[in-house]
C-alpha cells in the first residue's frame, strides 16, 4: 500500500539572494499549485513535511525562519503556503532534503512510501531530493506546476532525468492523489 507525504521545499524563502529576480516568476506561477495540493493533503490526512533552508542561521528554527520569509521582499509569495499547525518541519543546510536531516526517519515512521516533490528549484533542490529518495527506494512524484526555476531548460531536464532515470511521475497537480 502506498503512503504519500507533501514534501514543500524551501517555499518559505525572503527572495533577497542573487537568484531572486530570475526565480520568482516561476514561484509566481507555482505557488496557487502548491496551495491546492497542500489544501488536499491536509483534508486527506497526508503528511505534510517542510524542507527549508535555514540559510545559515544556526540559532533559527521553523518559526524564525517563518518569520524572516514573511519579513522578506516577496510575503505574498510565503502566506499562501505557509505551515499549518500539523504541519512537520525539516531544517537543511544543503540541496536534498536528506542531506544529514532527519527526514528519512521520519517518513519511516509515517510508514511513508512516495513523496510528492513541491517548491524550488526544479533543477537543484527538486532533483538532488527526488534521486536522494529515489535511492532510497521511495516513489516520487513531481507536479510540474507545482515546482519553481531559475533557469527554464534545466528544470525541464531535471523533471525528464526524474522520469527517466528515478522512474519518477511527471504530472499535473491536479493530478495527484493523496
């Protein structure tokens, strides 16, 4: 039986970084996608799991790092998918969301056995997870309207590597079930 679980990543950002002005139009275009599936995920009961940057604030936790994202240039970017109160939180410093967090234990213990891959960017954070998980025999599933880029032709490279080579679902938001 599959168990499928949100994973959000580094949604919750201040947009003030080098890449900013080239990314959020994509996160423009992704964020109503996101905010749909996490609407869904918590009516079904699916976990949902933030992986966030800290963004080298060693001392910060989920709701600081809220915080500052809702401080930053773009809030409007943030509060249509920001946590809810169920909602779990993985702090990472690298582009998996695996990378020497906790998350694998987690979902173990959720009895998770797919993830739904949503956030930025498609052609770093999105892909270095999604092989990561992959690699630890979890199915992915990656919403294309549902993930952000910074540069157009490598994000659709990384979502045709994801299928190609990680056996991974490309798919419309709308079509993922929970």
């Amino acid at each position: 039986m599959t168990r499928a679980a949100l994973v959000v990543i580094d949604m919750l950002n201040t947009y003030e970084h080098e890449d900013a002005d080239r990314l959020v139009p994509s996160v423009t275009a992704a964020v109503p996608a996101i905010s749909r599936l996490l609407r869904r995920a918590r009516v079904a009961g699916a976990p949902v799991v933030y992986a966030n940057d800290n963004f080298g604030q060693w001392r910060s936790h989920h709701g600081e790092i809220l915080d500052l994202a809702l401080a930053g240039r773009r809030p409007d970017l943030v509060e249509p998918v920001r946590p809810d109160d169920e909602a779990m939180f993985v702090v990472k410093a690298r582009h998996s969301v695996f990378y020497e967090t906790p998350l694998a234990y987690l979902l173990r213990s959720l009895d998770v056995t797919e993830l739904v891959l949503t956030g930025q960017v498609t052609e770093q954070c999105v892909l270095y997870s999604a092989l990561d998980a992959h690699i630890r025999h979890l199915r992915v599933t990656v919403p294309r309207d549902a993930v952000a880029h910074i540069h157009e032709d490598l994000a659709g490279a990384a979502l045709r590597m994801i299928e190609r080579n990680m056996g991974g679902r490309i798919v419309d938001a709308a079509d993922v079930t929970f």
